[in-house]
C-alpha cells in the first residue's frame, strides 16, 4: 500500500511500463505538470514498487552561463551502478563530449553499450526537469527512445508544462509521441478530497473544517504548496499569507515592465480583455507588447477568449504584493479608467459596476466611487439585480466612511448614511437574507436626527424582515413601535406599509390576518386613489381566498387585480399580480390556464425588460404546471432560463426545489439531492410555508424512491409541524398524504409479527395522519368551491392507510386516478393507476396485467424510471412478460453514459451495494457490477465515490 495520495492511476500506468520492460517490452513515458505537483515523488513511488530493475538516475539544472554537453547522461553513467557493468556506456560517453564528428555513431556505441547491459539487467533511465536539459542530451534521449525494440529498457522523463520550452525540445516531444512505445501522463492538480487526505497528513494537529477547506483551495490541488502551508501551521505561522518560495522565484527575475503587467492583472481579479490592458497601461505600446509575449512564454499568463489572465491564484497574489504601494494604487485607478472608457459592460452592468467601484476604493478615489455606487445601487435595484446592489450600497457605505467629513459624503448623492444603510437593507431582504437586512436597518433607525415619522416608517419595514426572518417576537416589537412613534397615517405610503405587512403574513400562510389586512391597505388605497396599491391589496386578497379553500373567490379577486394593474399603467404590479395568479391556478388543479397566464406573463416582462424581477416567479409557476401535465423536458428548460435571471435567494430556492422534484421523479436522485441542498441552501433563513414544504416534499419523495423511510418520515413529520401554525391546509393535506405513504411502507417494510411494539407505534401515526387529513377535508367538503388539491390529498391519506392494513382499495385509487386525470396531472394520475393494478393482483391477476403494458408505456414516455421499476417489479410479481412493449430508447448522457448507466449512478449515489442494486433492477450482481464497471471506466473514475463526484457536473447543468 503507497502513501501517495490521489495518484493511483498514473502510478499504475508508470508500474505498468516498468513490469513491461523487465519481460522485454520496452516504452518510454514523458511525465509532465506545473512545478511542485508532484512528478518526482510519483517516480520515486513507482521504484519504491517495482523491483528487478537497475534505476539510473539523473536531474537538468539551470544553468546561467552555456549549458554542459550531456550533463544528465553524464551524471547517470559517471559512477555507474551493479558492479561496474555499465562502465563501457559511461566510456562511450566520455569518448562522445567532444567530438561533433559522426555524432551517430557515438550515440549508437552508448545504445549498445545500454542495451548489453539490459541483457544482464533491466534498466530504467530517468531524467527529471528536461525543460532544462541541453540540445545534445536531449538528442540522445531521442536516438536512445528510437532504438527501443525488445530490450529491457524503461525511459521514463519529466518537465514542467509552466514553463517556457525550447523549441527542439518541443519538436523532439511531438515526434516521439507518435512511436508506439511512446506514452504521455499530464499530472494535473490533485482533486479536493485527495488534496484533503494529503494535507491531513501532513499536518500532525486537527485543523477545523473551514480551515482546511480554505488551505485546499488556496493550493489549487498543487501537493508542494500545501506542503509548504503545512509547514508554516506546524511552525505557527499564517498559512494564507505565507508564500511558497518556488512562486516568488517565477517572478524575481522578470524584468520590471513584465512584473508591472502581471501585478496589473493581479488587481483586475479576472481575465482582462487586451483593449483593457492597453488602456490601463502606463507605459509606451511596445513595453506591452514585448511584457505580454514574455510573461505568455514563460507560462505565467495565459491569453484567452476572455482576456489575459494568471491562472496560478498564488502566483497572482504574489505578483500584487511586488508592487509598491503607490505602484497598487495607480493599477486599480488605471483599471476603473480603462474599464469606464473602454465600456467593459458584458450582459450585467451591476456586477460591471462592482468591480469599477472596488477598484476606485482601492485607489483612494472615494467621492467616485460613492456617486458610482449608489446611481448603479438604484438602478440595479430597479432591474432585480438584487445580489450586485447589495454589493454596491456596501461599497457606497465604505466610500461614505472614507471621506473626511459627513458634508463630503451626502455633497455627491444627496443622502445620508441612514438612507445608505436603508437601501443595503433592501437589497439585502430582496436577495433573500433578511437576517441581515433587518441588523442594517436598525442601525439606520439608531442614526440621530430622524423625524418620528420617518422612524415609524423604518420601523414598520424592520417589523416585515423580521418577519421573514422568522422573529415573529421581534417584528411585533418593531410594528408596536411604528405605532407608538405615528399612528399609521391615512396616506397611500401607509397602504403600502399596510400591505408589505399582509405579504408577508400571507407568504407564512397566515391567510385570514393577511386578508384583513389586505382590505384595509385597498381601502386607504382607494381613499387616495392609488390604484396600482388598490390591484396589489386585491391580488393579496385574492391569493388568500384560494389559500382559505374559496378557490372561485379568490380567483376572481386575481383577475380583477390584473384587469385594475393594466389600466394603472403599472407593469411591475402587473407581472407580480400574473406570478400570484398563475401560482394560485396551480394551486386549485388549473394547470393548463396556469400555464397560459405565466408563458403570457413572460412574454410580457420581456418586453417591459422586467425579466429580473418577475422572471424567476412565473418560470416557476410555468415550470410546475408543466411538471403537472407531463412536459418534463419543457419545464427544466423554463427553470434554466429562470435561474440565469434569478437575483434573489428566493426565487432561486423555489426554482431549485422544483427542479430537484422533478429529477426525483425521473430517477436521477443524485442530481435531485443536489438541487435540494442548492435550494435549501439558498433559501436559509426565509420562511415561506409554500417553500418549506415543497423542499420537505422532495426531500421525503426522493428517500422513499430510495428506500430511505426513516429519513422520510422525520422530514415528513417537520414539515407538519411547522405547517401546525398556518391556515395552508392544501400544503398540510400534500404532506399528510405522503406521510401516510410513508408510513404504509415502513409498515409493509417491518413485518407486524417480528417488530410489534415498532409496528404498533407507526400503525398509530398513520391513523393520526389519515384522521387528520379526514377532519381537513369535512371542513372543506361544504364549499363548493373548495380546492381540488385538499380532496385529492384525502383520498391518498385514505387509500395508503387501507394498503398498510391490506385492504382492496383498488376502486379508491382508480377515483384518485380518475381526479388527476381530470385535471391534467398526468405524473399523479400514473401513480395512482399502478397503486390500483398493485390492488388487483391478488383477486383479479388478468384485468391487473391487461393494463401494465399501457401503464409501462406511459411511464417509458413520461421519463419516470422510478415508477417504471416499480411497474417492471410489479410484471416480475404476476409473472407477465413486458418484452413485446418497446424498450426505453437508449439516452446517451454526458461522458458517454447510457440511460441505464444514469439509472445504476444513481443508486450508487444512494449508496447502493451491487447487490442492492441488481435488486432493485432485476438484473443479477454480475450485471449490476459490470455497469459499475463501465461507469467507472467511462467516467475515469478509480472509485465508485469518484464516480459520484465527477457526475456533479451532470446534477448542475440539471
């Protein structure tokens, strides 16, 4: 077993040449990759396990003056190893230096000399840092790697792909690798779990997680460089400002104008374009041009499409810290010069802004960069760019500090410092961290000098982040004081204080108080004629009556609020009042009519330029009424154009919880666990009760499908709880429902007679589920109007309590099935027909397999693997042969992976054995082993937790 850690397979390939060579299969290997990654202690490691060889060993220096005619052969052959058997190879060198004359001959009395040896013996010839070695030696190398035919020879050469080659040396590479014996190996940085493993053991104390994760990405998978910061941990050093000597080596000896351009793209902190760099250029044009042809010789910048970059980040830290400080302070002002004049904009002008902002900051053009900030802050708050204006009313902030005086500060924008803290706030809140956003305006509100009124407002807006937050205590305390300070104004600025109140209730499900309090805002809004608060008070009332079960109501409020926004001449009012109504059509089972208003609402938004503020909602609601009727591929493609707009943690969250639902449901759980965590991820510290629970449904759908029922019933019955303190009974009876088919599968999964007292206790549970989901649906069951959503959701508590009890309740799913189909839920309406089929097996075995072809079918065009096993399970159960049906078409994925390879990655990812995994396909271990075989090979994994890790890529493009 070698310690050498995330190199198991080029070790192998340099094993492999080595054993080769002793049975007379010569080859030659070229071992390549930046400095410090690792090529000598792979060749030392390969000698340390391959025995039966003769290692002749030598290393190219650097030398200032002429290089020394074949010094590596030299130092190799000078005291020759095995008792002076090599002697006549170190005679026929000697007799070459020298002598130019019939240089062909020399080389063939040394090959020959080596090649008797190899008689004896095997022999490997290693020469490390070829990048240095001179013409001569490298001539021999060549003529030595020609020869090669059956004697006991390895060759193996190593030299750095960061630094300059000669051109002989890249001739000679490109005409030896097309000789058979010829291989390459490129050693590339090390992955993150191998660079963890490595830095683990270097460093003798524990080291915190964060720590260790910093350290590993500030080395970029290069082993010398932790090496290094191991070392300065164990000697009590800073190891993220400690500096391996072999990067300051790369730039000591540049000359000045090179070093200034390097420290120049240092501070861009990004590819620069060359127009860039060269009106950022303090220079003349010619000390650019000769700066950039020697910095991309010596493989310290590379030139892109994007621009000029440094790819090594320690190698760019270096170069920063080279400059001088005025030297630092003239690049950053250079750049935000060139990047304004150039109009270096791309496609997103607010994070353009950030980076000219920063680099004014840092050039100590303060005034600047606050009236930059602030003017780009607004408008990109205006466009939804929520993110990059929290970023920019930072800096404004830090601009404002800098400046000497407070008259200084507010000269250039006219506001004050509460007014910057206020808009950080708000773009705070909007990009979804309202924990933060509430902090930064209370200490506007602590800011002296403001009107009571003025102070009552922040107040009240304090109270509403506090509350999507999740301090229910502390926002009362906050509205208790706006009142307190002015009783809420008759004015259209308290319908609108009025109405963030009612959003925010009605957001956590509180849809009575919310609704109230709707009224009153449209009251005060029609008082005052403000008709675009009066529609957004209706579209509040309105989602609120359908959330209270008055589906009719409700919607008819919607369509008025749209109608009144239209007339207002309020675009944004109208795509926000679309995004309610097409959520609220999805909610009531109106998939189709759902869908007609999102795709018309983004058509809309589109011509308006609203796409970032109501993009990501009706892409969200388009996407899950599309998920509903079937159109899977349509609706992943509506969320990806969704997720390019999206600006807030909020609109991220419900699109990534979708698209992890929808990847549950098409079996691809790795991919679906990944978009969960991103959406959970995304969405920490918000408390929306519809968001909560479609987390918590995925998250329950995709461990059932993976057998993970433990894990599904706690997540499950979270959720409920947390949904005890709202009035959202359609998400209550969604989760009710799945609940109890937990539940019926952890009772079916146990055996009542072998675990009775855990039987008992979940038996329990289902019929407090199915109870509860029993008194829901009485409430509702007098409204005429009441949601289809809530009566579908009973039934399926009903039937998964009569299958845990084993009762025929064929007929209660085929209503189910008949309810979904209804309203064009193609994905429920399938579910429910194999639960029915699954009921007739045991009384009617030939009407059951009448319809599990159709039922194959259906789920083959659907792209529900999960439930096409289910369906294959439930055909091998009553011994029906689904071979006439047409087979799922190969789909050929990324890295080469057919549609059952996805299928068998998944199951590894779920932590699968192949057994467990021939199990759940009905194939044989043998089977399931050779596609983890060829998954493995395809992907070039070395291990079955490689493979995973590596389809990472394929789980975010989705």
């Amino acid at each position: 077993m070698n310690s050498l850690v995330g190199r198991d397979l080029e070790l192998h390939s340099l094993e492999a040449v080595l054993s080769r060579a002793v049975e007379r299969h010569p080859g030659a290997v070229f071992l390549n990759g930046p400095a410090g990654i690792g090529k000598t202690r792979l060749i030392t490691e390969a000698r340390l396990a391959t025995g039966a060889l003769v290692w002749l060993e030598a290393r190219c220096v650097e030398l200032v003056g002429p290089s020394l005619p074949f010094g590596p052969w030299r130092e190799m052959l000078g005291n020759p190893i095995g008792g002076g058997q090599l002697a006549d190879a170190s005679k026929k060198l000697r007799s070459l230096v020298g002598r130019s004359a019939n240089r062909a001959a020399g080389f063939n009395d040394v090959f020959a000399s080596l090649a008797e040896a190899s008689d004896r013996m095997a022999v490997a010839i290693v020469i490390e840092d070829l990048h240095w070695a001179d013409r001569s030696s490298l001539d021999l190398l060549a003529f030595i790697v020609h020869c090669l035919r059956d004697q006991r020879i390895a060759v193996l050469a190593s030299f750095r792909s960061d630094h300059e080659l000669d051109d002989h040396l890249i001739s000679l590479l490109a005409e030896l690798s097309r000789l058979p014996v010829v291989d390459s190996i490129s050693l590339g940085p090390l992955s993150r779990p191998a660079a963890t493993a490595h830095l683990a053991r270097l460093v003798r104390k524990r080291l915190s997680r964060p720590v260790t994760q910093q350290l590993v990405a500030r080395a970029m998978g290069n082993p010398l460089y932790l090496e290094h910061f191991a070392r300065a941990v164990e000697k009590g050093e800073d190891p993220f400002t400690s500096q391996p000597p072999i990067v300051a080596a790369r730039i000591a000896t540049l000359p000045a104008p090179t070093r200034y351009l390097l420290g120049l793209l240092a501070a861009g902190r990004r590819p620069l374009p060359h127009r860039v760099v060269e009106a950022a250029w303090r220079r003349s044009p010619q000390d650019l041009a000769e700066s950039a042809r020697a910095a991309i010789g010596a493989k310290l910048v590379t030139a892109g499409a994007l621009g000029y970059a440094i790819p090594d980040k320690l190698l760019a830290e270096a170069a920063y810290w080279t400059l001088t400080p005025p030297e630092r302070s003239d690049a950053h002002s250079a750049l935000a010069d060139a990047l304004l004049t150039t109009a270096e904009r791309s496609q997103a002008p607010a994070h353009f802004a950030v980076e000219v902002v920063e680099h004014l900051l840092a050039a100590d053009r303060s005034t600047e960069a606050l009236r930059v900030a602030v003017a780009t802050g607004r408008s990109a708050m205006g466009s939804g760019a929520f993110v990059p204006a929290e970023r920019l009313f930072a800096l404004a902030l830090e601009a404002e500090q800098r400046l000497p005086s407070p008259s200084q500060a507010t000269a250039p924008i006219g506001l004050g410092r509460h007014r910057l803290l206020e808009l950080r706030a708000r773009a705070a809140s909007a990009a979804g961290d309202p924990a933060s956003a509430a902090e930064l305006l209370r200490e506007a509100i602590r800011l002296s000098g403001l009107r009571a009124a003025r102070k009552a407002e922040l107040q009240q807006v304090l109270g509403s982040f506090l509350s999507a937050a999740g301090d229910d205590v502390g926002a009362a305390e906050a509205l208790d004081s706006a009142e307190a300070l002015a009783p809420t104004a008759a004015s259209s600025k308290g319908a609108r204080l009025l109405l963030t109140r009612a959003a925010e209730l009605m957001l956590k499900g509180h849809f009575s108080e919310s609704a109230e309090i709707a009224a009153r805002g449209e009251a005060l809004a029609k008082a005052h004629k403000r008709m675009d608060l009066v529609a957004q008070a209706l579209a509040f009332i309105g989602v609120d009556r359908v959330g209270l079960g008055d589906e009719k109501t409700g919607l008819s409020h919607l369509l008025r609020a749209v109608g009144l926004a239209e007339r207002a001449q309020a675009p944004e009012t109208v795509a926000e009042i679309r995004i309610n109504l097409a959520a609220s059509l999805c909610r009531a089972c109106h998939f189709e009519e759902a869908l007609r208003v999102a795709e018309a609402g983004l058509a809309a938004i589109n011509e308006a330029r609203l796409e970032g503020r109501a993009g990501p909602g009706l892409a969200a609601a388009a996407a899950e009424a599309m998920f509903r009727l079937g159109r899977w591929p349509d609706a992943l493609r509506v969320i990806a154009a969704g997720l390019e707009v999206a600006s807030s943690g909020e609109s991220e969250m419900a699109l990534l919880a979708l698209r992890g639902r929808i990847q549950a449901a098409r079996g691809h759980f790795f991919a679906a666990r990944r978009m969960l965590d991103l959406a959970e991820a995304r969405g920490r510290g918000l408390r929306r009760a519809d968001l909560v629970t479609e987390i918590a449904l995925g998250r329950a759908e995709l461990c059932l499908w993976t057998g993970r029922l433990d894990l599904a019933r706690e997540t499950l019955a979270n959720a409920l709880s947390y949904l005890e303190s709202t009035e959202d009974d359609a998400q209550r009876t969604a989760v009710i429902a799945l609940a109890c088919r937990a539940e019926a599968e952890h009772l079916l999964s146990l055996g009542r007679r072998r675990y009775p007292s855990e039987a008992r206790e979940s038996t329990e549970r289902l019929e407090e589920y199915a109870s509860l989901a029993r008194r829901i649906g009485q409430l509702h069951a007098a409204n005429a109007a009441a949601e289809a959503a809530i009566r579908i959701s009973v039934a399926l508590a009903q039937a998964e309590r009569d299958r845990a009890s084993n009762r025929d309740s064929s007929s209660t799913w085929e209503s189910i099935a008949g309810m979904r189909a209804s309203v064009g839920d193609r994905y429920g309406a399938l579910y429910a027909r194999w639960r029915a089929v699954q009921c007739q097996l045991s009384e009617r075995l030939a009407e059951a397999r009448g319809h599990l072809s159709t039922l194959y079918v259906e789920s083959v065009s659907l792209g529900a693997t999960p439930l096409r096993r289910e369906i294959e399970a439930l055909a091998a159960r009553a011994r029906f042969r689904l071979d006439a049906v047409p087979a799922p078409a190969q789909e050929f994925m990324p890295y080469g992976l057919t549609r059952r390879e996805v299928e068998v990655l998944d199951l590894i990812a779920a932590g699968m054995t192949n057994r467990e995994i021939g199990g759940s396909l009905f194939v044989t271990e043998k089977t399931a082993a050779a596609h983890v075989y060829h998954i493995l090979s395809k992907l070039n994994a070395k291990t079955r937790h490689e493979a995973v890790a590596i389809s990472t890529r394929r789980a975010q493009d989705g």
